[in-house]
C-alpha cells in the first residue's frame, strides 16, 4: 500500500521593503510577510524569505535619485542571489516601482540581475501608473527595457479589476485581483461597542444635512489623511470645505461643515502656501458669517497621526476625503482604513467595483472637479448613519486573514 507523499512546500523570496518610512506599500508588505508565515504555520506548504530592500528612510525621498540607492540595489540583488541557492528557492515575488524614472531604473538593475535565477516570478502591483508612463512619457529603448524585466512574470497580482489592464501591458502569464487587507484597526477603541451607536446617532442628524428647514446646526467633519501634498488632494481638500460651506450658506443651513488634515507636509514651500490659502479661507468665510471666530466649521491641521491618535480621527470622523491625483494611487490603504471605521469614502480615483468599495458608499467624481466634490459632500452626509453597514463590508472584504489565504495560494500556484 502506497503512501500519499507530503507536497513540498514552495520556497518564496520577497524582495520588498517594510517600513520605515511607513506608507501604504510598506505596510502591506509587513502584513503581507506575517499572513504568510501564519499561513505556514497553520499547514500551508509555503517557506518564506525577506530581503527588506529599503532605499529611504522617510517618505519625501521616495523615488527621488541618489547614487548610495543604485549601490543599495546591487547589495539586495546579492543578497537574493545568494538566497536562491543556498535554501533552493522556487519563487521570487517584487513590487515595481511607479511610473518614476529613477526608480523604475533602479527596477531594472535589480531584475536585471536577479530574474535570471528564478524561473518563477511574481509581481505585485501596489502602485499603478507605469503603463501609462511607458506609453506617454517614456523613450522607446524605456519602453523596450521595461518590457524585458518586468515581462511575462509567472504571474501579476493587481488591487483592482481596472488595475489587470496595466499589468497585461507586460503580458504576464495570469493575472489575479487581490485587494489589500488589513487587521481591523478598530478593535483598540473598543469601536463596535463605545463608538458605532454614537455614530448611529449623528447620522440621524446628518440625514437631513443642509436643510435650512430641518438642519440643526450640526457640523459635518471631514477627514482628509494622507501625505501632505498638493498631488495627493490636501490643497482640494481645503478648497471643498471652504465651498460645501458657501453652499450651507447660500441656502441658509444652519449646518456646518469641518475638516482635520492629518499628514506629513513634505515639502515646506507647498506647507507654506497651504497654511497662507488656509488663513485667506478662513478670512472669506468669517466675512460672510459676519463672525470673528468660525466656531465648528473650522480647519485642524493635526500634522502626522500615528497609533491611537490615527484611530481616534478615523473615529471622530463623519466623511473620509481623499481627492488623490497622484498618478500611481492604486487601492490607498487608508480607504480601507476609513471604511473599517464605518466612514462614507469620496475620492477622485476609480475605486468602485466588484472588489472595491461599494458605490453606496464610495463617491467617485472627475478628478480635480472640486465642485463636483462639495456636491457630492453634501449628499453623502445622509449616508453617515449608514455606518455599520460601510464596517461590515470593508470587514468582508478587506480583512488580513482573507488576504494571506488568498495570497498564498496565488504564489503556490505561481510556483508550478
């Protein structure tokens, strides 16, 4: 009687950065190499190895050219070499750059390198933009370089159904759809049990948000976190709460709208001339008020949240405001985030679909249309109360432990 042989578990290496600097690529990878090795643990015939290929300490040098990185390069392409053959590895996964010219440089002397040593490749694609970049922007000899190290990858693994498009451009043997999850970030607020009926409730008032007849006088607070930069929308932002309450006010609401930012300025020179269209909107809304203080509708910029202080704005938040135009946006982590803590999502990004977040939830309008978006403020807020149903979905969809079960059986069946 024969006796069924134990598969042999697939040797993968990551070759990718966890933080520092802590953003949404580096924190999936950090949650991707713990999902794995609880998948591991739990049976799953999967060994992992991790190069933490990181080429910057903070997030403003992202991308941005510097010899010491190319000689950075060269030391985590040995490094994974090495590994190769001395634990006998089947599978080697990588994140490629954005559409950045040095980085995607950088890109391609570590694959140029490496992916001779690996018949398998996987290529998660944690930013998008490349494609278009290629097509738009790059020289032929980019495109046809592009083409050869990031081509016909054992397998692509994209965020969302639109993002598979990209991908195709470089024709990889099959493409997965895996949107991102994470540990629900609620669970230290004790959020279900303290904080959801308290939102519940503010969105009975909000429902009848703008209502010079039935408005009370609530203030609708949004949330914008992110970078700091105009790309990223924190210029848009302030701009829509400056016009969602002009409109409360040209149509006599006694509402009010609020905003914290909450992020890094990168560049002091964009800080500067936020903090100087901050105090000229303030001014303007003051004058029509006729007030010298504008009470609730105020601005908070809260600068860099981390930790418990993170989580109380998500949880002291009605709406999440993402006016993102920056090119490689994919699947943002802190929308997942938002939507974990029951926040309606409005975004200039194409994020609706059958893995992303729900079009009852989530606003889309064209992107840098700031009236569309104060419009769409303002009709979102009667979907505040709807919060628990926002958590549950993100809950269903975006939770880590779907995450890592999905993740690794898409690299075991990369692996053969």
């Amino acid at each position: 009687m024969s006796v069924p042989s134990t598969p042999r578990a697939v040797r993968v290496l990551v070759l990718a950065y966890v933080p520092p600097p802590l953003h949404g690529q580096s924190f999936m990878v950090a949650q991707l190499l713990a999902a794995l090795h609880r998948e591991a643990s739990a049976g799953t015939p999967l060994v992992v190895f991790h190069v933490d290929s990181r080429y910057s300490d903070d997030p403003g040098s992202l991308g941005r050219p510097g010899l010491f990185k190319l000689a950075a390069a060269m030391r985590y392409a040995w490094k994974a070499i090495r590994l190769r053959f001395s634990e006998g590895l089947d599978l080697l996964y990588y994140v490629p750059a954005p559409g950045k010219r040095f980085a995607v440089w950088r890109d391609w002397l570590v694959l140029a390198l490496v992916r001779p040593f690996f018949s398998r490749v996987v290529l998660h694609w944690h930013a998008a933009g490349l494609a278009p970049w290629l097509r738009e922007r790059a020289t032929a000899g980019e495109r046809l370089v592009s083409r050869l190290v990031y081509g016909r990858a054992s397998l692509s693994v994209v965020l969302t159904e639109e993002k598979g498009l990209e991908a195709s451009y470089f024709d990889p043997r099959a493409v997965e759809v895996i949107p991102n999850g994470i540990p629900d970030p609620c669970a230290p607020l004790e959020f279900d049990a303290r904080i959801l009926p308290r939102k519940l409730e503010r969105g009975t008032r909000l429902a009848a948000f703008a209502s010079p007849r039935e408005g009370d006088g609530t203030c609708l607070k949004l949330l914008y976190l992110s970078l700091a930069t105009r790309e990223k929308g924190v210029f848009d932002a302030l701009e829509v709460w400056e016009e969602v309450n002009r409109r409360l006010l040209a149509g006599r609401s006694p509402d009010r709208c609020a905003l914290t930012v909450a992020g890094r300025f990168v560049d002091p020179e964009e800080e500067s001339e936020f903090l100087r269209d901050l105090a000229a909107a303030q001014a303007r809304l003051r004058h029509l008020l006729g007030v010298k203080r504008l009470a609730d509708a105020e601005v908070r910029v809260a600068g860099h949240l981390s930790g418990d202080a993170k989580s109380q704005a998500f949880a002291d938040a009605d709406l999440f405001l993402f006016p993102s135009r920056y090119p490689a946006e994919a699947f943002p982590v802190a929308l997942i985030e938002a939507a974990h803590f029951g926040l309606p999502c409005l975004t200039y990004q194409p994020l609706i679909g059958e893995r992303g977040l729900s079009a009852a939830f989530h606003r889309r309008v064209p992107s840098g249309d700031r009236e569309a978006l104060a419009a769409a403020v303002i009709d979102l807020a009667a979907n505040v109360g709807r919060c628990a149903e926002i958590r549950a979905e993100a809950r269903r969809k975006y939770n880590v432990d779907d995450f890592g079960r999905r993740m690794a059986q898409a690299l075991i069946r990369a692996a053969h």
